[in-house]
C-alpha cells in the first residue's frame, strides 16, 4: 500500500487530474446513461396522457358542434330566417379539423372502430341537415315529420357512440396517468442514485486529490510567500511530477518578478498614452465643430439661423461632457487621477456654484436657495473636482425639478466630517431604482422623457467622492423630492484657501481696436479642420497674419525663417512629437524667446503641467475657447 501511495505521488499531475476527473464523471456518466430510457419512458408517458386529454376535449367538441349544427337548421325551419343557420355554417367548416385532431390523438383499436363508425353517422347526420336545410320548408307535414324523426334516431346514435368514447378515453386517462406517475417515480429515483454515485465519486477524488495535490501545493505556496517576504525557502521533499519541478523554479522567481513589474510600468505608460491619444481624437473635430458654431452664433442675425447654432454648440458639448466623463472614468479605474486635496472652505464654493448653475436654473424657472450653512466651514478636497460634483447634482436637481420648484444647499458638520445637501422639490426617484443610481448610462428612464444627460455624471461623481475619500448619500420620495449629500473629512477653517470663484463663459466674442502693428502667428497643426479654424478666428484679428505648417520639421523652419511673434502647436504631428518641437524651440537661441501656446486635445493634467514645466507659455485644450484665444492674441500683440 505504501509503494503504491508513493508511485500516486510521483504520477505526473495530467495523470491525477484525469483520475481525479474521470472518476466521478465516469460514475455520473454510467447513471445518465441508466436514466436516459427511463427519462424518454417518462416523456413518452406524459406525452400519452396529454394526448388522452386533448382527444376528450375534441370528443365534447364535436358533440357540440352536432348539436349546435341540428338546433340551428330547426330554428331555420321554424322562423325562414338565414341568420339561424350560423352555427350550422361554423360547425361544417369546424368540424374536418377538429376530427382530423382526434384522429391523430386516438391511438386505442377500439377507439379506432368506434371513431370509423362515428364517422359513418356523422355523414348520415350531416346529409340529413342539409336536404332538411334546402328542401325542408317545402316538404309536406308528414314527410317533415318522417325525415326529422329519422335524423333525430341517427343524433341519438351519434351521442351514444360519443358518450362511450368519452367513457373509454377517461379509461384510457387513468391508465396513462398511473404509468405516467410509476415513470417519474422510477426516474427520480435514478436521478437521486445518479446524485449519490456523482457525491461518493466526488469525495474520493477530492482525497485522492487532497492526499497528492493540495498538500503539496500549501507548501509550495508557503514558499512562493516567502519569497516575496525575502524570506528562506523552506525545504520539500522531492518529486519527479510537475510540482516537484515548480519547487525547483520558485529560486528564478525573483528575476520573473521583476521582469513583471517593468511590464506592468510599461502597461501603465500604455493606458496614459492610450488615453492621451483617445482624448487627442476625439476632440480634434469637436475643436471645429464647435468653433465655428461659436463664431456662428455671434456672426448670424437670423433669429432661426441663430437657435440652429445655439442647437450645434449644445450637441457639442454635449458630446464633451460624455467625452470628459469617460476619460475621467478611464483615468479613475486605471488610477491615474491625480488630485490636489487641500482645505476649500465651502460657503465660497457653494456660492460659486449657485452662480454658475443660475444661468440654467433661469431657463427651467427653478428657484435657486442657499439654506443653513454653517460659520466658517471647510473640507478636506479637490477645489475642482468638488465644484464638479457639486454642478453635477445641481444639474440634476434642476433638470429632473417641477416647473416652479426649488432647490436648496446646505452644509454643516456631522461626525467629524462635512456634509453638503442639495435638496428639491423634483419629481423624486422610486425606492427600486435607487440601487442603479451610480451605473454609468443608466439613466433610470429618463432618455425616453427628452431629458439632455449622458447617464455618466453621477457615476464619475461616486467616483470622484471616493477618490477624495468621501461618498455621495441619496435619500429620495418619489413625488416629493431628492436629497443627495456629500460626505466629506472636516477641515480646520484658518488653514483654508480657495481658487477664485469662476463665471459662466460669455459668448460675445471680444473686439480690439484698430489695428497699429502687425504680429505674425504660426500655427503647427496637422488638421485641416482645425487650420481652417485658426484662419477664420484670426480674420477677425486684420493685425495678425497666419503662417500655417503641417508638421513638425517643417514648423521649425517656418519658425527660423519667419520669426513668428506667436506659436500654436499641436502635440500630435504626423513626424515628431509636440513636445519635440517645443524643445528644438526653446533649444534655438534666436527662437526660445517667442512665446509657444500649446494648442491640443490632450486634456490630461499630467499632460498639461508637463508642457507647461518644458516651457510652455500657455495651454489651450481643443475644443477652443474662443473667448480665451482672442485674450491670447490680444495679450502677446498689445
């Protein structure tokens, strides 16, 4: 017994495994094999007596139908009205099917004879009907009275040959029914012996499993914990199968280890260039699209050209917030978000975001209310990506509010912590769906009521509450209203600073006096779109003039040659890098000096502070801000 114990650990782990799982797959296997006859029995039973019920259901038919189809040819003869000989109608067109029915589900000989002999009267019955139908009303009293008494001797017969099929068909449905029952007796049983074989199969592969596997592997586990500790490996005895040669290889695994930490450093330098280059292509043609629907909006007079306008910016950044919201979400699972968590006092923020979200307010007639915030109240955050959450719900509230409705904000202290409330008076959310309140693009059903939303924004704002180690609560009745908090660390109020509040971007592009020099811009960009852009912003600026380069070697000798006193430069060229060419520039003598403002859909802010540390001198992300453009221009040429 012990050799052969020794010879079951030194098999190779195919050969246990296939011991191990053929074992109580083979057992499972023969009892499947046993039951499957006992399993078609079963079904065959079942299939018998169904059959039974639905040859009773088509006995009593047809003796309706007869007798319907009698009753309504004397009706016809006492009154001379045709509408009495409806049933009679629908019987002949019902009947052929419904006897073809029964025999297809007759299967007894003696019901067979009987069915044949039905048939026969049936077609006596039905000639019957049909000469009293045509002729009846002009035959004599007493040949009316001699044909109905005839036909009423072959109903007679009909019913009885009826009634003692139905009796032989209920026969027949016991019958069946018991054996029915005796097969799925016999068929359980087999199905519970089949589950003890597959259990005692089962647990004597587990020990055979136990006893040569898993033992072995805890200690080879052991060991692998070790080795990441940096601690010994402890010794196993020696084995010829695959875990004895994997004992042997743990001693290599602090070079794997490291191989696979450089992989996993180069797969995360994969996920930020792949969402760098993800946010470069998405907004590249948002860029034009809604640039010159800004410039659109201002330049047309047209009250309806106009609102067409207002109709494209609004898509467009409609489609940015969803781009930024999955990136923010990409950026979050990848753990790339980087956040500047510091003391924001937040009687300014929320005064901030009141006002920014007071321009949206307006237009759904919701009154915006500022309730009890406590004295000098700070937390521990993000500035902007508190203020985003915060314009997020208050989106929300406004959107899904009741004209006329309200929203409030409050903030205090609770546990140690901060709270913020944004109350309404809205519509409310159902107890059911609370649940899928975070799920990005769930919007709960909102899409079918022409509400604008993405389904994105609260699920970033979870995220995002989390990230800055918060949560967002949600209590809501449904027709009352919602109240959603977020849950924040308390912050010390001396030691708070905040970012200066930020206004609504007005469209009324900014104008400049007439021209007294001449400045030149070049402007590196590979998109046509986007050049085609930058040429119409500039024609409203006569004092500049436009040099355009479609990529980065020939932006360098633009630049040597014209001596710009601005360049715009994309990060994505078709030949070098953004950041390359930044650098050949400030690398030139003659060059370094001309300020470059980055002009790119590169939203990251890894991105942004990194070319702003190699030099340059402004940021503009794509889609662009024209307003901000214009200040641009006017700041470098003034």
């Amino acid at each position: 017994m012990n050799w052969l114990w020794l010879r079951w650990n030194n098999w190779p782990l195919s050969a246990k495994g296939l011991i191990v799982v053929i074992l109580p797959l083979g057992l499972l296997l023969g009892s499947m094999l046993y039951s499957y006859p006992l399993w078609q029995q079963t079904t065959q039973t079942e299939a018998e007596v169904r059959r039974t019920l639905h040859a009773q259901a088509n006995i009593q038919l047809l003796h309706t139908l007869i007798a319907e189809a009698a009753t309504s040819v004397r009706g016809y003869l006492l009154t001379g009205r045709d509408d009495f000989l409806a049933p009679y109608r629908k019987a002949n067109a019902q009947l052929p099917k419904t006897l073809r029915d029964l025999r297809k589900d007759v299967r007894d000989p003696q019901q067979h004879e009987r069915l044949a002999h039905i048939l026969r009267l049936l077609e006596k019955k039905l000639a019957s009907l049909d000469t009293l139908r045509t002729q009846g009303r002009q035959m004599s009293v007493a040949d009316l009275q001699t044909h109905m008494i005839i036909s009423k001797g072959i109903l007679d017969q009909l019913r009885d040959e009826l009634q003692a099929m139905q009796e032989r068909e209920a026969i027949l449905l016991a019958q069946r029914t018991q054996a029915a029952g005796a097969a799925l007796q016999r068929y359980l049983v087999m199905n519970v012996a089949a589950a003890l074989l597959g259990l005692v199969g089962g647990i004597i592969a587990m020990l055979l499993f136990s006893s040569g596997i898993v033992r072995r592997v805890q200690r080879v586990a052991a060991n692998a914990e070790r080795l990441a500790s940096g601690s010994p490996l402890a010794p196993i005895p020696a084995a010829s199968d695959e875990l004895g040669q994997l004992a042997e290889r743990l001693q290599n695994a602090s070079q794997l280890l490291a191989t696979r930490a450089a992989e996993a450093q180069a797969a995360n330098h994969a996920k930020t260039e792949f969402l760098s280059r993800t946010s470069h292509e998405l907004r590249t043609p948002l860029n034009a699209i809604l640039g010159f629907a800004q410039l659109l909006a201002t330049d047309l007079k047209d009250p309806s050209a106009a609102r067409n306008a207002a109709q494209i910016q609004s898509a467009g950044r409609h489609l940015l917030t969803l781009i930024d919201d999955v990136l923010d979400i990409a950026r979050i699972e990848a753990g790339q978000l980087k956040l500047d968590c510091v003391v924001v006092p937040l009687a300014p923020l929320l005064a901030e975001a009141s006002a920014l979200i007071a321009p949206l307010a307006a237009q759904h007639g919701i009154l915006i209310k500022m309730g009890e915030i406590a004295p000098a109240i700070a937390a521990h955050a993000d500035h902007q990506r508190l203020r985003q959450v915060l314009l997020n719900l208050l989106s929300n509230a406004i959107k899904y509010n009741r004209v006329g409705g309200w929203v409030c904000i409050d903030a205090k202290y609770q546990n140690r912590g901060v709270c913020i409330a944004v109350r309404d008076a809205g519509v409310g959310i159902a107890a059911p769906l609370l649940q899928r309140l975070f799920n990005p693009f769930d919007r709960l059903g909102a899409e079918r009521q022409n509400i604008e939303g993405t389904g994105l924004g609260l699920a970033v704002s979870k995220q995002l509450m989390q990230c800055m180690g918060g949560d967002i609560e949600i209590e809501s009745t449904l027709g009352v209203g919602s109240v959603f908090t977020l849950v924040l660390a308390g912050a010390e109020t001396h030691q708070a600073h905040s970012a200066p509040p930020t206004r609504p971007a007005e469209m009324n592009l900014p104008t400049q006096a007439e021209p007294t020099t001449t400045c030149r811009v070049l402007c590196i960009e590979d998109n046509a779109s986007n050049l085609a852009l930058i040429e119409v912003l500039l024609a409203r600026r006569p004092r500049w003039q436009l040099v355009s380069a479609r990529s980065g070697y020939e932006g360098l000798q633009a630049a040597r040659e014209q001596q710009p006193d601005l360049i715009l430069l994309d990060l994505h060229l078709p030949d070098l890098s953004g950041e390359a060419v930044l650098a050949e520039l400030l690398a030139d003598p003659v060059l370094r000096d001309i300020p470059v403002a980055i002009l790119s859909a590169d939203v990251l802010p890894a991105t942004i502070e990194r070319m702003r540390v190699a030099g340059a001198s402004d940021y503009l992300t794509k889609p662009l801000d024209v307003v901000r453009f214009f200040a641009l221009l006017d700041r470098v040429c003034a």
